[in-house]
C-alpha cells in the first residue's frame, strides 16, 4: 500500500502540471475565438484540483520511488493522461466518438503519429497545438523514463548504458529528477531551435511551433493532411531531416556534446551505424525509384533520404506517398520501422544497439564453430557483451517479435488484409505511425479501421512505446511478494 501512496503523490503532482499545460491550447482557442477553449479550460479546473487533493492525501516525508512504484507510475500515468488529453477530441468540434478520441490520444503520448482526424487542414489550431504537445510530452518522458528506469532493470539490454544517472539504487525519483533537468533543457532549446530554422525556410510561426514540437517528438503529427509535403520546400525538408535523425540519437550525448564533451556523440558504435543504415538505405532507395520510376536522381535521392530517415528515426512524416513504391521499398521500410533509432533518444523500435548486439553475437557463434578451441569475445564500445546482457537482448528480440507477430494476427483476425495488418502492427508498436499501404498509408489514415482493431493497435502503441516489460513485469506475482 504505502508503494501505491507513492505513485498516487507523484501522479497528483502530474496531474496539477497537466492542469497547466492543457490551460495553454484553451487560451489559444479563446483568442481564436473558437469553442474548444471550455473543454480546456474545464480539464485545466478538475486536474488542478484533483491532483492538490491527491497530492495532499498521499502526502509523505519521504518521497522516494521503489522500483515497483516507478513501474507503477509509468503506466497508471500513462493510461490516465490518455484518458484526460482525449476528452477534447470527444467534446471538442472534432467531434470524434471515444474509441478515436482515445486512438487519436494515445498517439499522440506515446509519440506514434498515427491520425484518425480527417481535413487537418481546416481543424482548430487548439486541437492541432493539442496535438503537437502531447507528442511533446510523450517525447521526453520516455527519454527520461529509458534512461533512468530501463537500465536498472536490464530491460533489453539497457544496463550497458549504465552511468552516474542511472545507479543500482532502489529509489529513483531523486535520480529522475537529475535526469529530467538535464534532458529537459537540451529537448527545449533543441526544440526553440527546430522551431526557428523551419520558420526562416518559410513556415508560418504556428505551423513552425507544431512542427517542432513532433519532430523532436519523432511524433509525425502534422497542421496538414499532406504533411510535410504540403510546403513543398527542399529547405523545410532538409530541416525536418536535420533535426529527426538529432531527435534520434542518444540526448544524454547531446546534453554532453552542448557542454563541449564530442567524444561519446562521436565514438558512439549505435550513433554510427544508424547514420550508415540510413545513408545506405537512401541511397538504394534512391536508385530504386530511378530505375522502376524514372525519376531523376536528386529528385529521386531528395525523396528517398526524407522517406528513409522519417520511417528509422520513428517520425512518420512524409512528402510524398512511399506505400506505391513497390514490394522492395515495402519491405525495406517494414525492416526499418521495426530497427528504430537509438536507445536514450525519442525515437522507438527494437534499438540500434540490440541489433547490433545480434550481430556481433553470430559472427562469434559462427568462428566458434569455425575454431572450436579459439577464445572469442563479442565487444560492444569497445566494452566486452557479458552473457547476461546477450541473454537479455536475445530474449527481449524474441519477445519484441512474437508480440508483432501476435499484434498483426489480431488485427488480421479482425477482418483487415495481410499488408494493412503486417505494416499497422509495426507502424504501432514501433510507434513510427503511417503504415505501408494505401489505406493506412501516407495518403490515408486510421479513420477506416474498425474499432476493434484501434483498440488493439492503442495496446500495441502502449506496449511498444513502454518497451514490453513494464506491462510484463507489473503483471508478475513475484514482484508483488517482495
């Protein structure tokens, strides 16, 4: 009980933060002289003083986190703020029923990008804001949430990344704490700064706000049905790949690199080979749509690089609709939506470093059969991969995989083809958004699915963007016994 009084403390803190920042779009809405700003501001009213008297009740002297309460925190949070950010979208001039409503939430918390919102175009700049921070706040805390939970409880590997923020201690909100000061301030001035090189190439200052606020996100929400492809814009293009691929890289490398310390950014193994995976990526690409498309190759290597950077890095942006591309591009991006970026970043998927790990782990198997009585070791940052990080990450891919596997039967199972099944069970649970055919694709959204099915794919956004053990975890007895 007294593990629960600590959650329920930290979540009525939550809840009067998100008093205030559900107060923001409100006002906006007020001097747009819409309507929605009495949703807003009604939310803003009954979280505020939910969360005092929460706050209040489950006050205590001690205030530190176990790591059944942080687990705990991580999912009551998550499920309640879906439930609260998606009450606009229901009573708001949306006018979506609840099953999208809270589709259209989840989303947009667990950074996924995938819309059921029909004419973008003509919304509310409140619900598009709206939009856009929750992506925002989904966004960093599950960078503070992969760095100060994840390695501690060797989620996949993650305890390689062990460091000073992230000790075997049993209480971490102290820790957290540190963190979030830290990552918030490099994720706000990176932010500011997307925000203000996308309006010098020609945005408008809201559309520029909004954008910037997804990108960082590697969220994918958009002001615009055609997305990014709507500014047509080869400077606006180069800006939101820029700053996707930054989005995706580890931000404890680029708070270090902002305080003059290059050497881990630039020494990182998963920094390097996820830039050459999408350097190589465009570049085949690229020479695919020359010769099925005949496209000309800068048009084509401009088209390309935005596809391959937006589906690994998470992002879902896009300019033009890759699902016509062919069976080749289909497949290849469906490998990339599922490899995600790197651990520590906004960005999803199984991880760079665990494929990497994979790897590496095979080509020691392969020479110990080659040289049965030779002494290999598989390295990773030049640090040698114990057993229990490889057992970890082996049996975290094969988990990750079932679960998709499983995911995408559901879906099927519900009525819908094998491609909008395939690529929606990766665009959720890798939390990339658009999927890889023409309903769900580009040019399309989720307003078509059946209810059934966004139900299951808000479940696979949630578990995929909580990494899958969280959930598995707060569902062991063991746990529960200590």
């Amino acid at each position: 009980m007294s593990k629960l009084k600590s959650s329920l403390f930290v979540i009525g803190n939550l809840l009067v933060f998100f008093s205030i920042y559900s107060f923001i779009p409100g006002v906006i809405d007020y001097y747009s002289q819409g309507t929605d700003w009495v949703v807003f501001f009604v939310i803003s009213i009954i979280c505020l003083f939910t969360g005092l008297n929460v706050s209040f009740v489950f006050k205590k002297k001690d205030h530190d986190v176990d790591i059944l309460s942080a687990f705990l925190l991580t999912l009551i949070s998550w499920v309640l703020l879906t439930l609260i950010s998606s009450i606009p979208f229901y009573l708001g001039t949306t006018n979506l029923n609840f099953i999208d409503s809270f589709f259209e939430s989840m989303s947009g918390l667990t950074t996924t990008g995938a819309t059921v919102i029909n004419d973008l175009d003509n919304i509310s700049k409140s619900i598009l804001i709206w939009r856009a921070m929750l992506q925002w706040l989904g966004g960093i805390g599950i960078i503070v949430i992969a760095i100060a939970l994840f390695p501690i409880l060797k989620i996949g590997g993650m305890q390689l990344f062990q460091s000073e923020f992230s000790s075997k201690e049993e209480k971490v909100l102290p820790r957290t704490k540190t963190i979030a000061a830290g990552i918030g301030v490099v994720y706000i001035l990176l932010t500011i700064l997307c925000s203000f090189s996308l309006f010098l190439t020609g945005m408008t200052f809201f559309d520029s706000i909004a954008h910037g606020m997804t990108i960082l996100a590697t969220g994918g929400f958009s002001t615009k049905d055609m997305s990014i492809g709507f500014f047509d814009s080869l400077y606006t293009e180069i800006v939101v790949m820029i700053f996707m691929v930054v989005a995706s890289i580890p931000f404890i490398y680029l708070f270090q690199a902002m305080k003059g310390k290059f050497s881990d950014l630039m020494n990182s193994s998963q920094v390097q080979f996820f830039l050459l995976l999408i350097f190589i990526s465009s570049i085949i690409v690229s020479f695919w749509l020359k010769r099925y498309y005949e496209v000309d190759f800068l048009q084509a290597l401009r088209i390309s690089a935005f596809a391959t950077i937006s589906i690994s890095t998470g992002s879902g942006f896009s300019t033009y609709d890759f699902s016509i591309w062919g069976s080749f591009t289909t497949l290849l991006f469906l490998f990339l939506m599922l490899t995600g970026g790197c651990s520590g970043s906004s960005s999803c998927g199984l991880k760079i470093f665990r494929i990497q790990i994979l790897i590496k782990s095979s080509f020691t198997l392969i020479k110990k059969i080659i040289q049965p009585r030779g002494v290999f070791l598989p390295s990773y940052n030049s640090r040698e991969i114990s057993e229990e990080v490889l057992n970890s990450v082996t049996g975290y891919f094969f988990l990750y995989i079932f679960v998709f596997g499983f995911l995408s039967l559901l879906i099927a199972f519900d009525g819908q083809d094998i491609l909008t099944a395939l690529s929606g069970a990766a665009a959720t649970l890798a939390n990339v958004g658009p999927g890889l055919n023409e309903t769900i694709g580009p040019s399309g959204n989720y307003a078509g699915i059946s209810d059934v099915t966004k139900l299951f794919m808000c479940l696979g956004m949630l578990v995929g963007r909580l990494e899958l053990f969280p959930i598995l975890i707060l569902l062991s007895p063991q746990l529960w016994k200590r």
